[in-house]
C-alpha cells in the first residue's frame, strides 16, 4: 500500500479538528438554546458565550478522550502503544537505572521514534556520567587510603621507644611529606569542583604575560638550582586579556612538571610568542617523556602515565586536568608532544581577545 503525504495528512488531521470543534460548539449553542426557551431564561450574551464555550469544551474533551480509548482498543492507533515502553523507560531512569534501552520498532512514526531516540540517548550519557562519577569516587578514596595508610604506619612505629634519633626524624619526615601530599590533594580537588561548577571567580583584565611568567620561574628557582637544570628562556613581550590569578596556576604546574621529570644537569626550555590572532606559550623538558599510549590520556583526573613517579614527586594527578580546564575557560587548547625518554613539550595556544 502507498503510503500517505505526511503534509498532507497533517493538513487533513488540522482540517478534521477545526470543523470537529466546530461542530461541538455549534451543537452546545443549540442545547444551551433549546434549554433557556425551555426554562424560560434570557442570561446575559457575554454569559451565554461563556457557558457555550465552556460546554464546547467538554464535549470535545469528552467525545475525543472516548474516540481515542475506542480506537486504541480496536488497534487503530499502534504508535499509542509505543509510549508504554518509553514511560516505563523514564521511570526506570528516575530510579537511577540508565541501562535502559529502547529499541526503535516504530520507524513508521516519525514522532515517536524521535522520542525514543532522544531517551537512549539521554540514558547513555546519564550512564557514562554515573560511571565517571564511580571511577572518580574510587581515584579519590585511593589516592587519600594512600597517604593515610603511610601516616598511620609511621606513627605507630615512632611508638617504639627503641628507635634512633635518626630513623625517628625519617619517620617525621614521610609523615609530613605524605600530610603535606593529603593536604595538595583535598586543595586540588576544591579547585576543580569550583571550575566544574563554573562558580569560580573568573576575572579576564589585561596585562603582561611575559612578566607573570619570568617571575614565576624566579618563585620555582630553588627546584631547579638544586637539580643543575640548565633554563632556557625566550619570552617576548605579550599582552593578553585573561584572568591572571587563574593562568598562574597553568604555568606553575606545567613549569613544576618540568623540573620534577627532568633529570640532574638536563634542561628546561620555555617561549613565549604572540601571533596575527592567538598566543603560544610553550615549555620543553629533557625528561623521561611519556609514551604515545599515555598522552591520549594525560589529561584525564587522576591518570597517572607512571604509576610510581606521582607518588615519588607528591603529585595529585590532578595539575594537568586543572590546567586544560582553566585553558578552556579562556577559549584556548593545550596540547602535549612526548616520546619515551627523549623529552616532553607543552604548547599552551590562547586567543589574543
């Protein structure tokens, strides 16, 4: 069978309610009429309109609540049948079950299959969410168990009245270090959830980017003199609107993260350069790279390319996740270049305006 203009048929539909409501009011004005000749009654006309619009109303609620039920009983309206499977769906979705699934068994029905297409997909990233929110749960617990574990166990051995002088001022100084790491983490973490939650005072103004990040090499001087690092700086003179406190935390960590993974007397360079329609900001090490596997991920909470050397540094895993956000909030990209042993470079690209 050929099936119908769906214009047309949506015509035909519109034509068929005008002149159903029609009828309906027309058919109240002549019971409301016959009824006042029969009472006796002349109400006023705005009264009588309001009382016939309101009796239109009802028969045409009525008459067409009973024509649908007599229709969907005798099977005449199969997409009626499809909206049983989607409120079942967005039930099982407030009750916290996002696995749900509609399968799209009416094609023929452009509306509904609209419908249950939008509810996959609104499941399917609710269910990624709750998986993200579950891994997230889980990184947090572990990288606190960590350094709570390593707290409690030292401080149970300084309980040894036997212990040296020496080995007590280790112990005091793992468990500083490791409360100094918990204190780095719950930090981290009340950064992102206020850049999550875009509540965090965000307050573009201009000024010189180049000053902002000599003087945060200066602050990192101690780290990378104790290492011999040899600093290579190029920073040309760069005007930029953005929020200063913000970026200062973008070039502290990527310029920590290079002195951290860069071995005794290797190199650190940094450059700084403005183009026609964008700023590039870039920072290269002689470090232990990362492997072309990890840099898919590497700015993902919590993902550690080494599992050892965070721990070893008292790094958070956390620092290039607040990086790329804050990049963001400006409308800039920050990208990564590495190989295994042999370097890794940073290239922050922000837009002049």
């Amino acid at each position: 069978m050929k099936k119908l203009n769906p214009r047309l048929m949506s015509f035909a539909g519109l034509i068929f309610v005008l002149v159903f409501v029609s009828l309906m009011f027309t058919a109240s004005f002549f019971l409301t009429a016959d009824f006042y000749k029969f009472a006796k009654l002349n109400p006023p006309v705005l009264v009588n309109q309001v009382i016939n619009s309101l009796l239109g109303l009802v028969f045409t609620g009525l008459i067409l609540n009973g024509g649908i039920r007599f229709a969907r009983s005798r099977g005449w309206l199969p997409e009626m049948k499809a909206f049983g499977p989607i409120i079942e769906a967005l039930d099982k979705i407030a009750r916290g079950d996002f696995s749900v699934r509609l399968e799209d068994e009416m094609r023929d029905h452009q509306m509904v299959g609209e419908l249950a297409r939008s509810v996959n997909k609104m499941a399917l990233e609710l269910d990624q969410m709750e998986n993200m929110r579950q891994e997230f749960v889980s990184n947090v617990s572990h990288e606190i168990q960590s350094p709570l574990t390593s707290i409690r166990g030292f401080a149970q051995a300084l309980e040894n009245d036997q212990l040296g002088a020496d080995e007590r001022h280790h112990y005091l100084s793992i468990i500083e270090n490791e409360s100094t790491r918990l204190s780095r983490l719950a930090d981290d973490l009340l950064k992102l959830a206020s850049l999550d939650s875009e509540h965090v005072k965000f307050e573009p103004k201009p000024y010189r980017l180049d000053k902002q990040i000599r003087s945060l090499i200066l602050t990192c001087e101690p780290q990378w003199a104790s290492k011999e690092i040899n600093i290579d700086v190029s920073l040309k003179e760069v005007l930029v609107t953005a929020d200063e406190d913000l970026l200062s935390q973008v070039w502290l960590n990527l310029i920590h993260n290079g002195i951290k993974f860069t071995p005794q007397g290797g190199a650190v360079k940094v450059s700084l350069v403005s183009h026609a329609d964008r700023i590039e900001f870039s920072i290269s090490d002689t470090g232990i790279g990362i492997s072309a596997g990890d840099q898919a991920h590497i700015f993902e909470r919590f993902y550690k390319a080494d599992r050892s050397r965070t721990r070893s540094n008292g790094g958070s895993c956390l620092g290039l996740s607040i990086a790329k956000k804050i990049i963001e909030m400006h409308h800039g990209t920050i990208a990564v270049k590495s190989e295994s042993g042999m370097g890794t470079t940073f290239t922050v690209l922000l837009p002049m305006e």
